[in-house]
C-alpha cells in the first residue's frame, strides 16, 4: 500500500505485521505530522455493527494517556479497509533487541518497571492488555518502553466460540499470543490485570535470560507446559541475575492468579527498589530470600523501628524522652513535608483512604501561619519511593519530615506517625493514635497538635484554639466517600471528575450536614469547567451553589472560599468579590497552595503581573513539583512579554514531564509571540498527539497556522472546530474561535465569537481578554474596549 492514501494519511513505508494487521508508517496530511498506521486484516470486522463496536472500543482505548502507552489517535474505513491510527515511536521492538541476546539486569529492571507502570494505567482504566509481548513493546533510541496495542486483542477476537491454539505467534478464537498466554487465558476464563502480569513475567524472563520461559517447539506441548510445567530458575540459567529478580520473575509465572502479584502497582514498585542503589547494595552482600519474604521482611523492619522509638520514648532509655519532649535542643524546624501514609491494611482497594488521611493531616497543619507545609501533589510523588529521607527533604526544601501508617479495619482507624529531622534523619517523636471512625477529624487536629506542640512552633491564638477545640464527628459513611470523591478528584481527567462529583454527592446524600463534602463538590464542577469538560453554564452554577452550600455551614473553609472566589472571576465577573474572598481564604489557610495559584490567575487576568508573580511564587514554595503551578508560572511570564523567560520556565516544567500538554500548548503561544512559527507549530502537533485532538489543541494549531501564512491549514482546522461545536459532542470555545479568526485577520468575525464568548460567559475572558498577545491586532478597536468595560475588566 505504500504510496497510497487512506483516508488524510498518506503510506510512507511498511515497518511490521502481525496476526492483527500490518502497520505503516504514514503521514497525517491534516496534522501534518508522522503516525503509526495499522490496517486490520481483512474480515477481521464482519460488517457494519462490528464496525461500530471497534469504534466505540477504540474511541475508549484512545483515552489512555501516559508516557509508556503508545497512544491511539483514529479508527476509520475506506473502500473496506479498515486502519488505526496510532502514535509513530522511532525505535526497535524489544523483540527485535532480544535477538542480540539477553539485557544487562540494570536495564531488565529499568525497562521491566516503565512497561509496569503502563499496565497499571491501564490497568486502572480498566483495560486489560490481553497480549503483551516483546513484539508489543517498543523502545526508544533514549531507551523509553512504549507499550503498544492495549486491548486490541479483545476487539479483534473472533465472534462465536473459542477454537485450539494452532500456532505459537497468534490464537484462534483466544486473544493473545501462546508463548506469553497466562493458564486462565488458555482455559478460557475470565481475565484480569493479573493475566498481563503473568505476560509481564514472561517478558521480563526473556530479558533477563534471552530465553522464553518454556521452549517446547509444538502449540499442543507448549500449551501443556503452560497449564503444568515449572519454569527452571532464570539463575540456572545465568548466575548473573539476582536472587531478587528471579524471585520477582517466578512471582509473577505462579500459575494460580492469588499467588502473583495482585497489581501491576506492586510489581512496579519492586523492580524500582530492586534498581534503587541501596537495593543492589544490599543484593550483593546479603542473599534474599522469595519476594514475598523479601517485601515482608521490609516491613517488619518499618514496624519494629517504629516500635522501638515508641518503646525508648516511653522508659526514658538513655534520656531519650527528655530529647523527644524537647528537654535537650530541638532543631529549629520551620517547613514540613508529611510523607504519604504507608496503607497497612495492604488492601489495593485503601489506597484512596490512606491518602485522603495524609492530604487531612497537611491540611490541619497547613493552617498554621509559621509553618510551610508541602501540598499532597508534591508528596504523593514519594509515594512507594525508596529515597533516603535526607535526600527527600533537599528535594523538597524542608527541615522536617512526618511519614507513618494508616490502618483502617472496619469503622476504626489507626494513625502511626514519627517526625524526623530531615538533614539529619534524626527522629524527633513517635506516636499512635486510635479512634472510631465518627472522631477521625479530631485525630487528625489531634496529630497535628502534637507535632506543633513538638517542634514548638509559634500558634497564634486562634490557631492554639482551633487546634484544641472540639471536631464534630463524621458519619463513617459519608466521609468515606468524601474521601473517595477526593481521591478521583486529584487524577485530574474527565473521568476521575465526573466519579468524584458522584461521590461527593453520595457524602452530602448521607451526611448533608458535610462542609468538606460539598466544598469538594464545587473544586470538581470548577475543575470540569476549566478543562472544557463541561460548559460554563453547566458547570459554574454547581459549582456556586456547593461553594455556597458548603460556607454557610463552615465560613472557616479556605477551599469553599477559594471555589466561590474562582466562579466569581470566571463566570459571574464579579472580580470586587472574588478579590475579596481569594484573600480570605488565605487568611484562612496561607499554607492552602491552589488558593494561592487561583488568586495569581485572577491577578494575572487583570494584568497585574508583579503581584500574580509573586502568589504563583508562593504556590510553588508549597508545592513546588506541582505541574500545573510551574506551567502556570511560564504562563504569567509570557504574559507579561518575559518570553524568555517564558520559554525557560516551560523548557524546565518539560523537563520534570515531557508529555504535559499545557505546557507544549503554551510554550508554543510563546514561539509564536517570537514568531518562531516553525516551533510553534511541533509544540502544538505533540499536545494534538497526547490529547488526540481536543478543541483547545486543534484551535491553537489553528492560530500558528495561521500567522504563519498557512492559510488553508487553519481554515481547515477552523472548519473541524466548527463541525464541532455544531455537532454538540464536544464543548468548543468561542473564544478559542475568534482567536482564529484574528490570526486570519478577519476582525469582524472575531469580535462576532467574542460576543458569542461574552453571552456563554467564556471563562477564558476573565483570564486572557486583556493580556493575551493573538488578540493585540484588535486591541485599538472600540469594540474591544467597550468588550473589557462590559466584563468589568480595567483598560
């Protein structure tokens, strides 16, 4: 097919095939941009309703995002040929890099643990891969995994019943490929995450020896050795493998789906100690035993430590109480980091409770003006990490650092914390605390307290009364799913929003008296709205309401306040009472870090950049490896024509994340502000290919194309967008569009969907009308001026 054309994507070359099609790398003549073009085997979609139902599938698989999948753009049809487009990786399979043999275990475990971390997305999207395989996997030349053709296999089984294995490379009837096919798989049960860590054993067995894990030369002996054989050992093998790696590699080949790892999460963090320098240390000098001991064996020695400072504490060995009480000299500490609570319960299903708890204890300590306090979006990317705390503590910029554990059984809950000197690891104090569910928020003030009262912080009044002061107690059932609504919250895509309003909605359902339920409520409706997940007349209104709801039962919320403050700025333009209502939740919470990043975009909007400089500043002193906050950073500097800096500030942001799709579509804004439009254009083409081609990404593409002369792209663009809108299946932006149209010179239309921006009360007019550069050719208009007049916006 090379040469020809399907649908806008003109064949290059043909680069694989396989039993689920052939793959071509090809041009995408509307993006212009290279892609991964796959044709399914012909017949594999029998007619018209198969059609929809891959559609469908696909559309839904397309949603996964994360460095280590490769990502699904396009499903279409033509003349009864019908093709994937997909993301264009450079690089070789990890198939064709076995054929030089077996990998160093350094790289085993470093390409082992990216693969992991895609099953566990996808994983948590609840999608099972159903045939991973070296020849799924492909590796960068900077020696990145990409991970291909999740849940393809499903979409491609045939209909009707499942037929006998006949080859090794492809199944008939059973989605997968035999060599790497789990003993359920075979049986024709029901799958799970579990079945792809089984494949994942396999891949990490073939890396680790150049061997697969059963060599029989015949489907029905291979089949027969999957259900019944034992693999030999990797290290009879190669004596070089480790004992840990061999012990991870069979934990995952146990042909009983309960005795493997039960998420891909568990696995990933093992290869990841296994590769820390402490792991390989310990490696080398002391043999380990099975991983599960080995894990085990790691936190009996967390326990017992913990159990020993309590023990010291208590009988005053050696004067010890006298130092934790602070009777010899306490370090001077001044900024805090609470470490993610370790989930003692070992119960995947926790998780969300055991950092819901850790983000209520940085709340409460949060609070106190003297005390800088790292947010949960910094810590939590400690979490299962294995640095040495010293190291943590620099990384963050603290002098102190809580960590512990949270045990929940039932309707009561458990609170180990110790407080550690970070520059020193020197531990400070340790204590347990137990209460029934209903009183979790007066254990929480109650921790918090304590370590106050420990580093001997300065409390004001208020404060010291607060902390001391009784909490009214929860209904278990309703802050759980408070909790829940918390935790999809925080995951930041259209999905996890719209799970999290659920739960916020069944917390006030069953406790209406729940302050935190329907602050959490109006953070998520905002959140909707700002990610043009929703419009702003069906987000904002919520949004207000909860926001409301949830101050008239407790003014003393700094998150009701900082929600409220934000739909006054963006929806209501009722910027006297978002001004004033920003600076009261600060003075609610100074540690609060998303009031801070709020109030800075208000300031920013208004055009007051030395004073949105310095509250985006102080949002990252408490959460300073927040993507969102060092974008936002690149993006008051751009706004106030500090290009370079601009351009800077990103280039560092993408660094921490090269695929943050705000910071390519704003780094690109700059490009084009310099009129490096070449630039501008790839940023742009990397955000359409993470994001698959939202509004926001096609509309700015749109822009570059057309100041930079490409007149017939952007029309294009500007066509799709409008189909689109038309169409209602995604929310576009009025003001996105006449931001095209200025860059088309057309100032009548433009001003036309400013108006349209205007009546839909466009949130992007409170913060980009009056500084956004694409609009500078209209600013001399009188109809702009009348334009920021009407919002309230100064000149």
């Amino acid at each position: 097919m090379t040469g020809q054309t399907l649908g806008h994507y003109g064949i290059l070359e043909k680069i694989g095939a396989g039993g689920m099609g052939v793959v071509y790398r090809a041009h995408d003549e509307r993006l212009d941009r290279d892609v991964a073009l796959k044709v399914l085997p012909a017949g594999a979609l029998a007619d018209d309703a198969a059609r929809r139902r891959f559609r469908k599938e696909a559309l839904a698989l397309a949603k996964l995002a994360h460095p280590n999948i490769g990502m699904i753009f396009d499903f279409d049809t033509q003349d009864g040929v019908d093709f994937l487009a997909m993301e264009y990786v450079a690089g070789q399979s990890l198939a064709q890099k076995l054929n030089a043999g077996s990998l160093p275990e350094k790289e085993t475990l470093a390409l082992g643990a990216q693969v992991a971390a895609a099953l566990e997305e996808a994983h948590e999207q609840g999608v099972v891969h159903r045939d991973l395989k070296p020849g799924n996997i492909l590796i960068t030349p900077k020696g990145q995994a990409k991970v291909l053709d999740f849940g393809l296999a499903k979409l491609l089984q045939p209909q009707g019943g499942a037929e006998a294995t006949q080859t090794f490379t492809e199944t008939q009837g059973v989605a997968g490929t035999l060599p790497y096919m789990a003993p359920e798989q075979l049986r024709g049960e029901a799958l799970d995450a579990r079945t792809d860590i089984y494949a994942l054993g396999c891949v990490l067995y073939e890396m680790a020896t150049g061997r697969r894990v059963f060599a029989e030369d015949s489907a029905p002996r291979l089949t027969d050795a999957i259900l019944h054989g034992a693999p030999v050992g990797p290290r009879a093998i190669s004596g070089r493998i480790s004992l840990q790696l061999e012990a991870i590699i069979l934990k995952c080949l146990e042909k009983d789906p309960e005795h493997r790892y039960q998420s891909a999460k568990e696995i990933s963090v093992d290869l990841r100690r296994l590769a820390s320098p402490t792991a390989a240390s310990a490696a080398a000098t002391k043999p380990a035993p099975g991983a599960a001991a080995w894990i085990k064996a790691g936190i009996g020695a967390a326990v017992g430590t913990v159990a020993v400072i309590i023990l010291v504490a208590v009988l005053n060995i050696g004067g010890w109480r006298n130092r934790l009480q602070g009777r010899a000299s306490t370090p001077r500490i001044e900024s805090l980091a609470v470490l993610p609570l370790e989930n003692l319960s070992r119960d995947p299903e926790q998780e969300y409770f055991a950092d819901g708890m850790t983000e209520s204890l940085i709340t409460e300590l949060s609070k106190i003006r003297a005390l800088r306090v790292i947010s949960r979006t910094s810590v939590m990317q400690y979490k299962g990490a294995r640095k040495p705390l010293p190291q943590i503590a620099r990384e963050l910029g603290v002098d102190g650092v809580i960590e512990g554990s949270v045990q929940r059984a039932g309707n009561r809950v458990r609170v180990t914390a110790q407080l550690l000197h970070a520059a020193t690891d020197r531990h400070l104090w340790a204590e347990s605390y137990e209460r029934d569910l209903r009183d979790v928020l007066s254990l929480e003030s109650e921790v918090a307290q304590a370590i106050a009262n420990e580093i001997k912080v300065k409390l004001t009044p208020q404060e010291q009364a607060r902390l001391s002061s009784g909490v009214r107690q929860v209904n278990p059932e309703a802050y759980d799913a408070y909790l829940r609504g918390r935790y999809y919250q925080y995951m930041r895509t259209e999905e996890g929003l719209k799970r999290s309003v659920e739960y916020f909605e069944q917390a006030v359902a069953k406790d209406p008296a729940s302050a935190l339920a329907y602050a959490g409520l109006a953070d998520s409706y905002s959140l909707l709205g700002n990610h043009g997940f929703l419009s702003p007349q069906q987000a904002s209104p919520k949004a207000e309401a909860a926001a409301l709801k949830a101050l008239a039962m407790d003014d003393t919320l700094a998150e009701a306040h900082t929600a409220l403050a934000f739909v006054k700025t963006n929806y209501d333009w009722d910027f006297s009472t978002a001004e004033r209502e920003f600076k009261r939740a600060i003075e609610l919470n100074p540690g609060y870090p998303r009031a801070h990043s709020l109030y800075a975009a208000y300031l920013g909007g208004h055009g007051r950049f030395d004073e949105a400089l310095a509250e985006i500043k102080r949002a990252l002193e408490l959460d300073p490896l927040s993507l969102y906050d060092n974008t936002n950073l690149g993006w008051y500097l751009h706004k106030a024509r500090r290009y370079d800096e601009a351009i800077s500030q990103f280039q560092m942001t993408l660094e921490m994340d090269p695929n943050l799709l705000q910071a390519h579509l704003w780094v690109g804004q700059v490009y084009e502000s310099k009129e490096m439009y070449g630039e501008a254009i790839a940023e742009f083409q990397k955000a359409i290919g993470l994001d698959g081609g939202s509004p926001p990404s096609l509309a700015a593409l749109a822009h570059a194309y057309a100041v930079s002369g490409k007149r017939g792209q952007a029309l294009s663009l500007l066509s799709r967008l409008k189909e689109l809108e038309l169409s209602k299946q995604e929310y576009v932006s009025a003001y996105d569009l006449a931001v095209i149209h200025t860059g088309l010179g057309d100032k009548d239309q433009a001003f036309k969907s400013l108006e349209r921006a205007y009546e839909q009360r466009d949130g992007w007019m409170a913060f980009w009308l009056k500084t956004d550069p694409r609009l500078d050719p209209l600013r001399a208009d009188q109809r702009f001026a009348s334009l920021l007049r009407r919002i309230g916006l100064p000149p």
